[in-house]
C-alpha cells in the first residue's frame, strides 16, 4: 500500500536530510575549493555559488575522491558514535550517482526506474517529487541508495535529454564514467549542452574537460 510506504519513507527522508545538512561540516576548505575550481565557480579566490549550484556543490564535496583515497561523506561516517546512525549513514554514503530513466509509477508509490547507463533492471525509487513530475520516458540524473524496502533518492535531480544519453552510452560502454556528477553538474551551473560537448570528442575519463 502507498500509505505504508510514505510511512516508512518520510521519517527516512528526515533522516537523510539531517546526515547530508550536518556531514559537509567535515569537509575542510581545501575540499570546497578543490571541487569549486574544476566545476570553474571560484573568483578572486573565493566560490561565487548560490541556489542550487551550492546543492550540487555540496553534494559533489561529500562525494568527491580526495588525494588521500577517502571522500568527506567516509570521513563523516567514521565519526559517527552510534552504531545504527552509522550503518544508515553508510548506506547513504554508497548511493549511486547515474542518470534514471523513469519507467512508470510504482503501485506503492514512487515511480520504476532503471540505470540508463548500467544494468536496466527496474527497481523501485522512492522519491515524491519525482513520482508527481516525471512522466515514463524521462531522464534525470541524481544520486540514490538502496534503503532497504526501495531506492531513495537524495540531493538535486537534473533533467537529461535522451539524445544525451545515447551519446553518453557510447562513450561509456565500461560502464559510468568517472566524475559523471561532477560533468552533469558542470553542465547544469553553466548552462552547457552534454550533447554539444560530447559532439566534440572530449573522452569520458576527462571530467574537467567537459566544460
């Protein structure tokens, strides 16, 4: 039944937004910077980034692969006391950042989903916004993680073209490209054309390329 499922999902998605509003405190300036500089939204020194350019600024901070092999949502987790808090903050911290194709709704809420760019299995995504706004067919890219009973998405979602990502499939036939978080969102702050770029024959192991 969806009411059971919103039962479970609600307090889940406050939970979610308490690790994600308190786990970049553990991020140090190096790693704002070290991320703002490639997605080019530093000036004079500083990060010039408001609405949601500082979601996907965060979002791609606390997932970022730092120069010492771990990322700042490890780190966040590491230091969590409590043993339940922790195994759920682990859960989040290996969410999966790829672009979703929207099958349908699913009958106990959400919507169907399958990985555009990885396995196309159906799975069941847990995300109100989404099951309101997307029709089958659509594309977005965001991050989820397997939260049990169903997928729950987190952070921002960006609409994809499905022109996009046949050309993204292409270029990926390993399988995701590394840094695809931080090509969409390079995208997306500047307002750049994936197909465009791609058009160009960047490779896909170039993130900082992309725009």
């Amino acid at each position: 039944m969806r009411s059971e499922t919103l039962a479970l999902y609600r307090p889940l998605r406050a939970d979610i937004q308490r690790h994600l509003r308190i786990a970049p405190e553990h991020a140090e300036r190096a790693d704002w910077m070290a991320v703002a500089e490639i997605l080019d939204i530093v000036q004079d020194g500083e990060v010039v980034a408001d609405g949601s350019t500082v979601e996907m600024l965060t979002d791609a901070v606390l997932f970022a692969l730092r120069a010492s092999g771990d990322r700042v949502i490890d780190r966040y987790v590491a230091g969590l006391v409590d043993r339940r808090e922790r195994a759920f903050a682990r859960r989040i911290a290996k969410g999966t950042f790829s672009i979703w194709r929207v099958v349908g709704s699913h009958p106990q809420g959400g919507v169907w989903v399958d990985d555009a760019l990885g396995t196309r299995k159906h799975k069941h995504l847990m995300d109100e916004a989404l099951e309101k706004s997307a029709s089958a067919g659509t594309f977005v890219a965001m991050r989820v993680f397997d939260a049990g009973p169903f997928l729950a998405g987190f952070g921002i979602v960006i609409p994809v073209s499905g022109l996009a990502v046949t050309m993204l499939r292409g270029v990926c036939r390993a399988g995701r490209p590394r840094g695809l978080d931080i090509v969409i969102y390079g995208h997306a702050i500047h307002g750049l054309s994936i197909e465009e770029t791609l058009l160009q024959d960047l490779g896909p192991d170039r993130s900082e390329a992309y725009y």
